[in-house]
C-alpha cells in the first residue's frame, strides 16, 4: 500500500508554554507528523509519551523545528495534543495525518540504516 495524505489539522500560535494541537479527522494506524517551530532555539515536547522525535534542529539563534512522529489509535481522531515548550516563547504547529506509513521503532524503516541518513 502507497502512503497518501489523509488530512492537515488547523495551524495554531501560541506566546505561551503550551502549544495545544488537534488532530484531523483519521482512522487507528494512520501516522501523525507533528511539524513544530519555535522561536530562540527553544526545545519543546509532546505530553504523550508516545510521541517520538524525527528531527530537532535550529536555525542559528533565531528558532528551532521539530518534527514528531506518533502511531495513531482509534481514539486520537481529532484529539487534542498539547506540547511543552520550555519558556515562554512563540511556537507554532500543525499535525498532518498520513494512511499506509509503516510504524516503527524509530524514524527509518529501512533494512540499512546507512541508506536511511
């Protein structure tokens, strides 16, 4: 099976420490990617721990993305997911639900790692 784009959630700001982001409509085993930019390289997490990391890199001292992955169940269909952001600083975010993505232990999925960097 092809992995298709299934649905963008709303984009949100906030000023605060907490980045609160909702999930579009989706079915149990399609994958969240949450997509993440702060402001003055500050780090943020997500509150459900099955949230993984793919990515975290900053752009000189002017702000820092991130990128999390997470296995969707059935009941996280338009489920409210709150990031930490530590400080109080600008954050902006969106999760995109994608159908057919293999889920795995970590962000490749390939028999060679060193084809996957």
């Amino acid at each position: 099976m092809a992995v298709t784009f299934v649905a963008n959630g709303t984009a949100v700001s906030t000023v605060t420490t907490t980045l609160s982001l909702v999930a579009p409509a989706l079915v149990g085993g399609d994958m969240l990617i949450a997509s993440i930019v702060t402001a003055d390289n500050t780090a943020i997490s997500g509150q459900d721990a099955r949230w993984q990391t793919i990515v975290a890199v900053n752009n000189t001292t002017a702000q820092r993305t991130t990128v999390f992955w997470l296995p969707a169940l059935v009941g996280d269909s338009a489920a409210t997911f709150n990031f930490t952001i530590a400080g109080t600083t600008e954050g902006f975010g969106r999760l995109t639900a994608y159908r057919g993505a293999r889920a795995v232990g970590n962000s490749t999925s390939s028999a060679n790692a060193s084809s996957a960097t």
